[in-house]
C-alpha cells in the first residue's frame, strides 16, 4: 500500500539517465524520509564508506507527496550467466562494506535506554505466538542475558532491508566491467534504516538474498561477533532484537510477510551455526 511510484528518465537519444520516486498517497512522506536517514547515514560514515548511498539530484513535494530524482543505477541483470557473474563479483565488496558500516558507527546503547532498545523487542517476539517455539525460547533467554548483564550489546547503523533488490550498479559500458566493483555498487532505499540499529540483521538479509554459504555466512557472523565484542551466542539475539524493532513498527507491511521474513532470516543463521 505504501509502495512508491518509480519512474525512468531517458535523454534525447533514449539512454537512461535518472528515476523519479514519487510516494504513495498512502505513506506521503515515506520519499522525504528515504532521503533524509540516507542522508544521516552516509553523515555517519563518511564519503568514504558511505560513497555507495547516493544523493539526490533533487528533491520535494509535489501536491502532498515527496519526491525525489536519482542518477540511474542498473539492477542485477535478467539474464542468468551475466547476473551469476555480477553476484558473484559484488557478493565480497558488500560484505566487506557491511562490516565497515558496522565499525563506523558502533556505538553503546545510551544509559536508560537498554529496556526500550533491546528488551521490549525481544519480549514481543517472545511473546508472538505465530512464531516457532524455538525462536521465542531464543527471544526469553537473549533478555536474561540483558537482564544478567551477561550480555552487554551495542548498536550500530542498521539499513532495515539488505537485499539484493536494493543493491544496483553504477552505469558501465558493459555488464561485465573490470572496474573495481567495490566502487560500482550503489545501496537503495534507506526508509527503514536506523542510526541506533541492531547489528547482523542486514548481514543474514543479504547473506540469504544471495544464496551465500553457510561457511561464508558463519565466518562473516564471526567477525561481526569479534568487532561487537559478544559470544558467538548472541549473534541470534542481536537478530531477535532487530527482528522485535522491525515487528513493533511494521506500518503498512502485513503481519504473514513479517512472519515469513523473520522465519527465513533465522532459518539462514541456524544454518550457518550448524554446519
């Protein structure tokens, strides 16, 4: 429902050259604010390691809804061999970027806030009935870690959507291009991202959009854990207390798909952890 309008602007010789978002009457200002956590996160990081978010050549409203007007960036490619290829070169820049994301913005949870922050999160998907029996025992015992100081987590930039549907590519002369791609990949749609995130979640997001290995997917959570400082353990409770944040603000994103996402992220994380 609050989907938003999105529009190609080809030049006189009918390149593309830019896209128009436009928002839903629906969510009038979800555009606006888009732009403006891309903003504070690439504020965040820096131009360095925020060089893969991208500003707009303009931006308003128009008759109530904002808007805003993008360079073109193509998506993943339609034919197999090509997208194999494309998958297979950006798969390690954006691990490596997602984990400098993290170390730039870590942070302490701020005094106070630790309950509102990770407790009341992890208490919803405790008590979500539709949710496996296990995930919610995972969700009790990650509160008792809180609770008992026996796990102290921190917070970090967190993007909310990482997938491979939100990764584009700057324009080349061809699909398969031997520029550096760590400085091709451009990161969409930052809507749903927080400055006070939850760690990992992005990582098993896009670790499950690309079909990455379990060993890959288990080593990359390894060095998550070791920059977080934090057991191997509560790696699936940082992905409990991102997945409770996501549940207490789902707007106009329906329940049974909130349900199938968490499912498949910690169905991906089990499996990095047991293989």
């Amino acid at each position: 429902m609050d989907g938003t309008t999105v529009l190609l602007i080809r030049d006189v010789t009918g390149r593309p050259r830019a896209v128009a978002l436009c928002s839903s009457p629906v969510a009038p200002d979800m555009v606006r604010r888009a732009m403006t956590r891309a903003h504070t996160a690439k504020t965040v990081l820096g131009a360095s390691t925020g060089a893969p978010i991208l500003d707009p050549v303009t931006a308003g409203s128009v008759s109530g809804l904002s808007y805003a007007v993008l360079s073109y960036c193509r998506e993943f490619s339609r034919f197999r061999l090509v997208r194999w290829y494309q998958r297979a070169r950006v798969r390690q820049p954006v691990l490596d970027w997602l984990f400098y994301v993290n170390r730039c913005s870590i942070r302490d949870v701020e005094s106070g806030a630790m309950d509102s922050r990770f407790v009341e999160p992890l208490r919803r998907m405790a008590s979500l009935d539709k949710l496996d029996g296990s995930a919610r025992d995972a969700a009790r015992w990650a509160i008792g870690r809180v609770e008992s100081g026996a796990w102290v987590p921190k917070q970090v930039l967190m993007h909310g959507d990482l997938w491979k549907g939100n990764i584009l590519f700057r324009p080349s002369k061809s699909s398969i291009d031997d520029r550096e791609w760590s400085d091709r990949f451009v990161v969409i749609d930052w809507a749903g991202s927080e400055i006070h995130g939850y760690a990992l979640f992005d990582l098993v997001r896009f670790a499950e959009s690309i079909a990455l290995s379990v060993s890959n997917l288990r080593t990359e959570v390894a060095r998550h854990c070791q920059l977080l400082g934090c057991d191997l353990g509560d790696a699936k409770s940082y992905l409990l207390a991102a997945l409770g944040h996501i549940y207490i603000n789902l707007e106009h994103f329906p329940l049974p798909s909130f349900i199938s996402m968490s499912e498949n992220c910690l169905a991906t994380f089990e499996r990095s952890m047991t293989h």
